[in-house]
C-alpha cells in the first residue's frame, strides 16, 4: 500500500464483508496490565469524569458547538492513560478536536483527522490557535477591518432563501464579507470563531433566533411581533471580538514545540507511515445515530458546501454498510499504530426499533478476528446522562463503551 508522507507542523509553522454475527460474542474482560495498573486504573473510571465539564474545559473547547462532541474530562482521561508525554496521538475521526487539543494540553504531539469541513476548520481553530488574547484580538480587528471595507459589495441575491430566512441581510451582508475574507486567507482560528457565533437565541450571536446546535428557527417560540428587537441588525464586530474574549477566558498553555496536524482525509485510507502513531484515541460514527450533514447544513453552506447531502455520502453512517466500513477503518488504524500499543474507541449504544446495538461489542467482535487482529483488552461502561445527549428520547446513545484495543508487539 502506498501512503502520503505526513508533515506535523509546530503551531510556529502554523501554517470483504462481514455481516453481524449470528451468534452474539460475549467480549473477554481482562484485568489491567501491571504497567496500566502503574498508570492507575482509576484514570479510566467513568467517576473521573462525572459531572459537567463546561466550567473546567479550556475555554477555546467551546468555539463552537458539534453534535457528538466527546466530554472534555473524558478525552482528558483517557489520553492521560493510554499515552505518555511525547506520543503522537491519532484521532481518525476527530470532530470538533476534542481530542487533539486535549492531547496538546496533556504535551503529546497530535493527528486530527476527519472527513467533515466544520469538523476541520473547527480543530484547526483550536490546534492553531494565537497564544495570546491580544495577539488574537489584534488578528480579528485586523480582518474585520477589511471586510468593513467589502461589506457593500456583497449581493444576497445569490444567497438561497433558506439562508436569509436566518439573519437580517446587513447582518448577513458583513457576515458573508468577513467569512469570503478568512477563507481566503486561511484563518481558521476566526473563521472557528465565526462558525462559533452564527446561530443561538442569545443577542451575541448572529441570526435570528435559533438554537445552537443545529440550524432551527424559533420564531415560534420568540415571534417577531412580540420580541421585535432580536430581528434588528446584529454587527458582527463588537460580537466577535466578545467572542474572542470568551475563549481566552481559561486559556491554554501549549509548548510551542509540540507538532501537530490536521487531516480531511478518508479514515479508511490516512496519509501516515505503518507503525507511526503511539495512541488512537477516537469516537468513530455509531451506526446512523447522528446526522453530521444536515445537523451541521447552516454552517457548511457558509464553508461553501451547498448541500449537505454531499457530506453525507462520504461519512460513514449507512446502517447496510457501517460495519464493513469500520472494518476497512480498523485495519487502517492497526497499520499506523506502533506495535504494543492502544487503540481505544468511544462507541454508544444505539436504539432502535425497540432494539439496541451494542456498536462496541460488534466492533471488538471485528477487532479481533482482523486477518492482523488487535487485542481486546477491556471494555468500560459509562452511562450518559440525558443532559449530555445530543437528541433526547430518540436513536442516540443512552449508553457509552470505551473498547481499549492493542496491537500486539
Ligand atoms: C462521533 S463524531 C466524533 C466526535 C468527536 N470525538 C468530538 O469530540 O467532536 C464522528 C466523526 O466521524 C466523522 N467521520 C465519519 N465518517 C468518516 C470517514 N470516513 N473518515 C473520516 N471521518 C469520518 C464525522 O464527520 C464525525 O465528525
């Protein structure tokens, strides 16, 4: 097989079918190794990281929100436990770049990768992010000020309805300015802020009233006649500088010297050398639980994706084809590890039709019987509360299993 060389930039240089088997498995639980009891085992128990994760994350781990975000204190745990300072961490599907930056914190080198455009922008934000406020502050007046200058001669006209039914069209007109600006000039860290600010209820937002998350209205919940003033004209500087401040609230300190990268690549087929990465540490898609394209239409239209649809054909999420992906992908992952070391895989039970898929169990189940299989070491259980699901009573997960995977030596 014949793979791309890899660069890892310092933040300096920033710029054959398997069918579910028919008799159900029951996965081997092992103790922990010595050398992980050494590392202590309690790291990896859900308690570590019970509770809410919002006042204790970096603040740049919220510059915009992303459906199937990974706990903060759990990405933490588990990279503090399955990689030493130094590693080179791999996250194949690495979403909005919880687990790359988690790995910057913790001084490990770090390979983001993931398919999706807002996914990329949004962990190239974070893992090239100014190491200061002002620096930071000074870099979006700086772009803001041209797009000022361009504002005028933007035309809605080709903008679709859908679109303008969010934003009143000054706001929209700056918006679209200062966005065309950043693309071009490859500001991912502004162009995540940006993406961050597009869509809420709340006045230092965007649009009209919407929710966060994926792109709704409210107007029937904060109807114009009633509350005329969140349909006025929103400028886009004061809220992005606000913005700006907010995630250098609990900031970070990165070495400077710790290499990182981040990929759009098919996880079935990366860029890196066999045997080069000292750790994955993932959440790859559970079956069709989570809808990335259409969750995600507002904000990739503004990246210049006209329809999500288009995403959507090329992630994994196909209930038909899921598992003969994912197998594709796990040999994949066994290729770039080094030998003896983790694979560990956040995975959720999905519900559906009355019935649940243990996604973890048929991926071990798979794992295993690789022509080059890994290990299954263990499984843990962790159970998420309703708050921390993305979409409540439906197909989403109610339960997590972290899958520990080693590649023998
Ligand atoms: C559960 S999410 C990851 C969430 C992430 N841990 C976070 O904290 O944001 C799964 C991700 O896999 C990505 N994905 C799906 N199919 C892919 C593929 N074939 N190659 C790369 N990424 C893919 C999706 O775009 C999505 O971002």
């Amino acid at each position: 097989m014949t793979t791309r060389k890899l660069t890892l930039h310092t933040a300096s240089r920033s710029p054959s079918h398997v069918s579910e088997p028919s008799a159900r498995y029951q996965l081997r639980m092992v103790l922990p190794t010595p050398e992980w009891e050494l590392k202590g085992s309690a790291a990896v128990h859900p308690k570590s990281w019970e509770g809410s994760s919002l006042v204790q994350e970096a603040s740049l781990q919220q510059i915009a929100p992303f459906v199937g975000k990974m706990k903060c204190t759990m990405a933490a745990a588990l990279v503090r436990a399955f990689s030493n300072e130094g590693d080179v961490v791999l996250d194949p599907f690495c979403g909005c770049g919880v687990v790359p930056l988690e790995s910057l914190i913790l001084n490990r080198h770090t390979i983001g990768n993931d398919l999706h455009p807002y996914a990329y922008t949004i962990t190239r934000a974070k893992l090239f992010a100014p190491t200061t406020l002002s620096a930071a502050v000074k870099l979006a007046e700086h772009y803001i000020g041209m797009a000022e200058q361009a504002t005028d001669l933007i035309n809605l006209d080709e903008v679709p309805r859908w679109v303008r039914k969010f934003f009143h069209s000054r706001t929209l007109q700056e918006t679209l300015a200062l966005i065309t600006l950043l693309k071009a000039h490859e500001q991912w860290f502004l162009l995540g802020c940006v993406l961050g600010i597009l869509q809420h209820v709340r006045p230092g937002f965007l649009s009209y009233p919407a929710s966060h998350l994926t792109p709704y209205l409210r107007e029937t919940m904060y109807p114009r006649s009633k509350y005329p003033a969140m349909y006025e004209y929103r400028d886009v500087r004061s809220r992005l500088i606000a913005k700006v401040e907010r995630i250098y609230r609990r900031p970070v300190a990165i070495s400077p010297k710790l290499r990182r990268a981040v990929l759009v690549d098919n996880a079935r087929a990366l860029p890196l050398e066999s045997d080069s990465v000292d750790a994955i540490i993932s959440s790859p898609p559970y079956f069709d639980a989570l809808d990335y394209g259409r969750d995600n239409r507002l904000r990739l239209w503004f990246l210049g994706v006209p329809d999500y649809r288009l995403i959507n054909s090329s992630l994994i999420r196909r209930p038909g084809t899921y598992l003969e992906e994912m197998r594709i992908c796990l040999i994949e992952m066994h290729r770039a590890l080094r030998p003896g070391r983790y694979c560990v895989l956040v995975l959720g039970d999905v519900e559906k039709n009355g019935s649940t898929k243990n996604t973890a169990e048929l991926i071990g189940i798979m794992a295993r019987d690789l022509p080059q299989p890994f290990v299954v070491e263990t499984l843990i259980t962790d159970e998420v509360p309703d708050e921390r699901r993305s979409r409540r009573r439906t197909r989403t997960t109610k339960l997590e299993r972290i899958l520990v995977l080693r590649k023998p030596q």
